[in-house]
C-alpha cells in the first residue's frame, strides 16, 4: 500500500530510505500489528476474509506478531551460543503469522516447524551428509508464499547450507574447493516510449576473472522463481556492460504510463523477489 500511493505522489520509480538498519525498520513498522483490533481489519479489508473469521483469527496471529518481536529483542544479546536459537523462534512466529493470513495451498499445517533435525543418524559428518529434512509446516509454506514453490520432501545437505554463508566463503575454497560465486540482482522499472518497464537483470560481478568461467543459466533462475518465466521475457543485457560479463536480463511489458503512474500487470511480483531474494 504505501508503495503505490508513494508513486501517484513522486512517481513510479521513488523510493523511500532510512537510517534504521533493515531488520529495525521491518521490526518498527510490524508493531502495530501486534494489536488484533489491527489484525482484525487487515484481514477482514486486505485479505477478504469474513468478519467472523478475522475476529476468530486475529488474536492469535497478532500474538504470533508479538512473539517474533519479543523473540527478536532476546536474540540481540552477544552471546553467540542462544542467538542463533532466538533468531529461529522470531523467524516461526513471523512465519506462522503470514501464513495465517495468506493462506496458501496446505496451510492446516501451520502449526507444525515444517523442520526435521537428521543430524543424529550421521555417523561421519562432512558436506554430503544431510542434516535437515523439510516437511509440511510454517517454514516451507512462508516459502511458497515468496516463491511460488513448495519445499516440502527436499532434504538439505551440509554444502546446501554453508554455501550462501558468504563468511564462510573463505573456509569453503581452502578446505573444500568449493568456489562461491555471486549473483547481483537488480530491479528497476524503465520508460520505453508511453510505456513503463519492470526489469530484473541477474550477472555475475567480474572479480580476478572468476565471473568469466561461470554462466547465470536460465533454467536455475527460472527453476527458483517459477512465475518469472511466465510472467517475464528475456532480452538482452543493458547497454554499457561488459562482453565478458554474463549476464541476463527479464522484462516485462503490458505497464503504460497513466497520468503518472505505473500499473503491474502482477502486483506485488517485483516486489516478492526485491524483498526476499529468492535465488
């Protein structure tokens, strides 16, 4: 809401900033949600459900809003032992109260983690072995919400979950020969003509030459983010890059310019991948 009355007022291409780290910010503006008179009208205005059923619903998922906050506040302690923990717990409830209100395919199952711990049958422990098991719950269908995709039955390894720590990037090439490559992801909105743009432009930075051997492929772009090869084409890269930079570029048409401002033909599409990375 506040993104598209921010563009009737400044334009399509605004942006809001502020000096509050990213997860404060988010913190801040999840407050007011912790109060079910608010919950109550989002879900009964923005998420159609019926009166009835949003009083019903309210009080616990603003409860669960309270708990991811109050969880986050305990985890900002320096002892690194309970911090990890404390982060998990914030994430399920902010998790288990998004899926209350989206509802996606199988979302009866909320109540359940969603993760199974796999370690205890490892005899030997290196980057092969699976450590987590993900099943129906919280976490795999807050990932469907932002991705479009279900998780449930995958089994994830050690190297699936080291891998896009980038501290352990260094530890990962000496000791592994694991080599981690970046992908810069951008996204934007351009005018061409009476027409606005949605872009999305995936390349791997040049960095001693290691850009040079690796491709960003459209199958695994396309395989994490199944409606972007829907919704969007692909062209070619923009003008003023490098040759030898690989990189690949998504646009959408079907946005034309009306007194100002920029229509999406999928609300909100742009907005899911900007806002939770999900490569």
């Amino acid at each position: 809401m506040v993104r598209r009355e921010l563009e009737s007022v400044v334009g399509p291409s605004s942006s809001v900033t502020t000096s509050m780290l990213p997860v404060q910010a988010h913190v801040a503006h999840l407050r007011h949600a912790a109060r079910p008179a608010i919950v109550q009208t989002l879900l009964f205005e923005q998420f159609k459900l019926s009166k009835s059923e949003s009083k019903r619903i309210a009080p616990l998922l603003a409860n669960h809003i309270d708990q991811g906050i109050r969880f986050h506040e305990a985890s900002l302690v320096p002892d690194h032992r309970v911090r990890a923990v404390l982060q998990y717990y914030s994430y399920l409830n902010f998790a288990t109260a998004v899926v209350m209100a989206y509802r996606p395919s199988g979302h009866q199952n909320v109540g359940r983690h969603g993760l199974v711990d796999r370690t205890r049958s490892i005899q030997k422990l290196d980057m092969a072995s699976v450590v987590v098991e993900i099943q129906d719950g919280a976490t795999p269908l807050f990932h469907s919400i932002v991705s479009e995709r279900t998780l449930s039955g995958t089994k994830l390894r050690l190297k699936q979950i080291c891998v896009p720590v980038s501290m352990l990037s260094a530890e990962l090439a000496s000791l592994f020969s694991i080599e981690l490559v970046a992908i810069r992801v951008l996204h934007g909105i351009e005018q061409s003509g009476t027409y606005w743009h949605s872009f999305f432009h995936f390349h791997t930075p040049i960095v001693k030459d290691i850009a040079l051997r690796h491709d960003v492929r459209r199958k695994a772009i396309e395989r994490a983010i199944p409606w972007i090869g829907k919704d969007y084409v692909t062209t070619k890269s923009s003008k003023g890059l490098s040759q030898k930079r690989v990189a690949r570029r998504y646009t959408v048409p079907g946005m034309k310019a009306r007194k100002g401002r920029c229509r999406d033909a999928r609300d909100g599409s742009g907005e899911a991948l900007a806002l939770f990375g999900c490569v």
